[in-house]
C-alpha cells in the first residue's frame, strides 16, 4: 500500500492547507495513508551550503528537518503544494528542498514518486503559476524522482477561494488516486 507525504508550502490556514485536507481524506476514504507536514511552521534553519552532506548522507543541523526527512524516506509519494510567490514556488519550499540534499546525497530520492500541485490569484492566460511548476518538475528530475502528476489551480486569492473550484478538487483528488493506485 502507497504511502503518502503532503508537504504544504502555506503557513497560513489558506488555500494550500484547503486542498490538502480535502486530499487527505480523499485518500484516506481509499485506506492510503497520508502524513502531512507545513515546514514553514517548523524549526528548519537555512542551508548553507556547507557540503558536508555529500560526504556524510547527514545534516549537521538538528532541527526538524530529522523527522521530516524520516517521513521523506518512508514515503513512497510526495505531494507538493505550492502556493505562487513572484511566479516562483514559495520560500518555505524552497529552503525544505535544500535541506533534503542530504538525502539525495545518499541516493534516498531516487525513485521516489511526486506529485505537484500549484495554487495562484492569476487567471490561467497569464502562465504565473508555471514557473513553480517548473522548479518543482526540475527539483524531481534532477533528484531522481519522477514526476507522476500535476495540476495548477487559479484564481485563488484570499484565503478559502480555492472552495470555489469544488469540482475541480473533487476530479484532481480522483486523477491522484488514480495514479497512485495505478
Ligand atoms: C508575496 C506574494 C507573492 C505572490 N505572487 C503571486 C504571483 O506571482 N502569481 C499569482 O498567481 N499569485 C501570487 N500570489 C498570491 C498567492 O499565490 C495566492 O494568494 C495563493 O492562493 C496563496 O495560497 P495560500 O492561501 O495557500 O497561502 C502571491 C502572494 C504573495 C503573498
């Protein structure tokens, strides 16, 4: 059976929190399990670059990023849910990607399923959400994991805006669990 990490990249109880509930009980209704993390609400300090790692496969730093790459390693798909910043992914993800090279130091990425989900205030005829995509699809391809899903949500500003798109969260929970369970 699939084991599933969401990974929020909102700190606020907004649309990326939203979507993330709804995704979990959907896959728990199919008996999936689902784990569910905000890094930017944990204690996670700033890579530096340092390379250690990539001798040892281990961060000097002890902070929370030891679960989390625990609950990266015994997870076989990790869902992504960004949050548009300035047409990027947002900066809470980005700082939990860095501190999983210790991981991808010792080859635990590879193989590894994710899945990307991108959330904006844009409409979809101005492409802002694709440049996180792109981030995202590159941090998989460059890790050695593959990319089995994406889907970019629009028009979400204010916190619960995503509540509108109803059916369009009902069909991508579906397209998940279809992947999963493919
Ligand atoms: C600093 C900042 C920059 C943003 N830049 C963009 C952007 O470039 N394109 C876009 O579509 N939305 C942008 N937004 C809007 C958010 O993507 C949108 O409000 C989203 O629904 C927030 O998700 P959340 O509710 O999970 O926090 C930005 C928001 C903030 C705070």
């Amino acid at each position: 059976m699939a084991r599933v990490l969401i990974i929020i990249g909102s700190r606020r109880e907004g649309n990326s929190k939203i979507l993330a509930n709804k995704i979990k009980e959907g896959l728990r209704k199919e008996r999936i399990s689902v784990d569910m993390i905000t890094p930017g609400n944990q204690k996670i300090y700033l890579c530096t670059g340092c390379m250690d790692c990539d001798e040892t496969g281990v961060c000097d730093f002890q902070d929370d990023m030891v679960e989390n790459i625990q609950k990266v390693e015994n997870s076989d798909y990790l869902i992504f849910i960004t949050p548009t910043r300035w047409n990027l992914l947002s900066g809470d993800l980005k700082i939990f990607m860095d501190r999983l090279n210790p991981l991808y130091a010792s080859r635990g990425l590879t193989g590894k399923k994710m899945i990307a989900l991108i959330i904006g205030s844009k409409k979809k005829s101005e492409y802002s959400t694709d440049g996180a995509l792109t981030s995202l699809g590159s941090f998989a391809e460059s890790s050695g994991m593959q990319l089995t899903y994406t889907h970019q949500f629009h028009r979400c500003l204010a916190f619960e805006d995503i509540l509108e798109q109803e059916e369009e969260i009902n069909q991508t929970i579906q397209e998940i669990i279809k992947v999963i369970e493919s």
